[in-house]
C-alpha cells in the first residue's frame, strides 16, 4: 500500500512537473515572438548598436537570475563548469542573436523565423554528418521537405523580392542553433544559463567594436531594455527552466510557436505581410516539422511508459 501511494504521489508530481515544463517553454516561445515586432519600433539605424544594447540587457538579467537563484557561489561554479561545451553553445548563441538582428534589416521577420525553424532537423542532419548516427526514414522524409521549403523561400532572393544576405544570415542562425542543439545533447550536464550568459557578453562585447554608435534616444533605450531583458533574458531563463522538465520532442513542438507567432505580430502591428513564397515554403516547413515532431513525441511518451531510456533530443 505504501508504495502504491508513493508511486502515485511520484506520478502526480512527475505530470506536474511536465505541466509547468511545458507551460514555461511556451512563454518562452511566446516572449521571443515579438522580437521582430519590438525591433521594427527601434528608430536607432545601426543594427550593430541594437545588437550591444540587447546583449548587455539580456546578459545582465540572466546574471541576476542566476545570483538569485543559485547564490554567488553557485553561479561562479556554474560558469567554472560550464567547459568547452558551455563556450561553444555560448558563442553559437552570440552568432545567433546577433546574425537576427542583421537580418531583418535586410528582410522579413517571417523569412528568418522560418528559416530557423528546421533547427531540430538541421541537427539530426549534422549529427549524421558528424557522429554517424543513424537516421530514421521519416526523419530524412522530414529533412527533405523542409529543403524543398527553404528552397521555395530562398528563390526570392534570385528575384530581388528579398535579399540573399537576410536569408543567408537566417540559414546560418538555423545551423548554430542545430549546432548549439548537438552539443547539448552531447553534454547534458552542461547548464543552459551560464552559456547563454557569456554568449549574450561576448555579443556585447563584439557589437561594441563593430557599432558606428552606441548612442540611442531615451525612447529607444526603453525599447531596448525591454528587448534584451524580457524578450531575450525572460525568455531564454523560462527555456532554460522549462526544457529540463519535459521530452525533448515536446520541447522542440512547442517552440514552433513561436515561429507562428512572430510573422503574424509583426504582420498586424506592422503591416508587414511575407510574399507568397514565402508562405508556400513556410507552409511546408511548418507542416514538415509539427508532423515530425509529433511523431517522435508520441515515440518518446510510449517508450517512457514502457520504462525504457530515451536519449534526448535537444
């Protein structure tokens, strides 16, 4: 009897564990979805300033939040610990923040987010490529059409609708977000926060040197502080809080949202509608990867119910 209620009050809590997992990645997802929307308000031209002034907001409040969470000498150890897996997700994340910001001065917000939003894929793909490890049929049906999707999107850029550079810059943020993806999955034990702390520093400290002018209007400073730390800090602290408490697969299925989320923010606040191509081809994106995705969860959910070890995803 005793272990019966055990077993059940583990249960109950094991659900609401996944509950508020699930719920804090979706904030996050949600809080990352205005990005483009809040960047389209900055009157500030040099987007290597916009890029310095978010990284030092966002680096600041993930610093915070480590030091109230885990105390000063806590988050020292953090940083010590963190290696050269921590460094290397840190800087694929100082590439990618930075590299969003530089393209969608040269494109849509809805051309970058989907692009980006293959990044489960992209890195099943580099860790074929890398490691040699098995792929499974629906995961290179899945690859191949979010392909043909990025290829329908990026057909733009030949006809001058959009320029190359935007989308070339969002591949290349697909491609350190799927790289930053493997190496997490190679080094578990490595704490998310700490990375994403120094990447947002050493993003700072990049844009410092590359920025015409670190000087912005108030207004614009107040756009900036919200940018960096709520929508850059809030959201990375929620992923990083959340993503430890649910499947991998779920994890990766619900930040779809915000790439669904963030062309039509920007869409209604201001009017800036994606061409045709690339509703086509984030169409089939989109459908590729819920499709994928929702599979490999129900894979994973039935494995854990029959109690067998699940390598994770992200």
């Amino acid at each position: 009897m005793g272990e019966k209620a055990a077993l059940a009050g583990f249960q109950r809590g094991s659900v609401q564990s996944e509950r508020l997992g699930a719920l804090l990645v979706f904030a996050s997802a949600f809080f990352w979805s205005f990005a483009g929307t809040v960047a389209r308000f900055l009157e500030v031209q040099d987007s290597w300033a916009v890029v310095f002034w978010r990284c030092l907001f966002g680096g600041l409040f993930l610093l915070a939040f480590m030091l109230l969470r885990d105390g000063p000498r806590g988050t020292v150890s953090l940083f010590r610990n963190m290696g050269w897996p921590g460094i290397t997700v840190g800087l694929c994340f100082t590439i990618a923040s930075s590299a969003f910001i530089v393209a969608i001065s040269y494109t849509t917000v809805a051309n970058v987010m989907l692009l980006g939003a293959g990044v489960p894929l992209f890195a099943a793909l580099i860790t074929w490529l890398v490691f040699r490890e098995p792929v499974s049929l629906l995961t290179w049906v899945a690859i191949a059409l979010v392909i043909s999707g990025v290829a329908i999107m990026v057909s733009g850029s030949f006809s001058g609708t959009v320029s190359p550079i935007g989308d070339a810059l969002g591949v290349l943020i697909a491609f350190v977000f799927a790289l930053a993806t493997v190496v997490t999955r190679r080094y578990p034990h490595v704490r998310m926060t700490p990375a994403t702390c120094f990447g947002c520093f050493v993003g700072c400290a990049i844009a410092a040197t590359q920025a015409g002018s670190l000087a912005v209007s108030k207004g614009d400073l107040g756009l900036l502080v919200i940018f960096g730390m709520f929508n850059l800090g809030l959201g990375m602290a929620c992923f990083v809080t959340g993503a430890r408490l649910i499947p991998s697969a779920l994890t990766a299925l619900l930040g779809v949202a915000e790439t669904m989320l963030a062309p039509f923010w920007v869409g209604l606040v201001h009017g800036e509608i994606p061409t045709t191509r690339t509703i086509l081809g984030g169409a089939i994106i989109l459908v590729a990867l819920t499709g994928y995705l929702t599979i490999e969860f129900l894979r994973q959910k039935r494995l854990n119910t029959k109690g067998q070890a699940i390598s994770p995803v992200a």
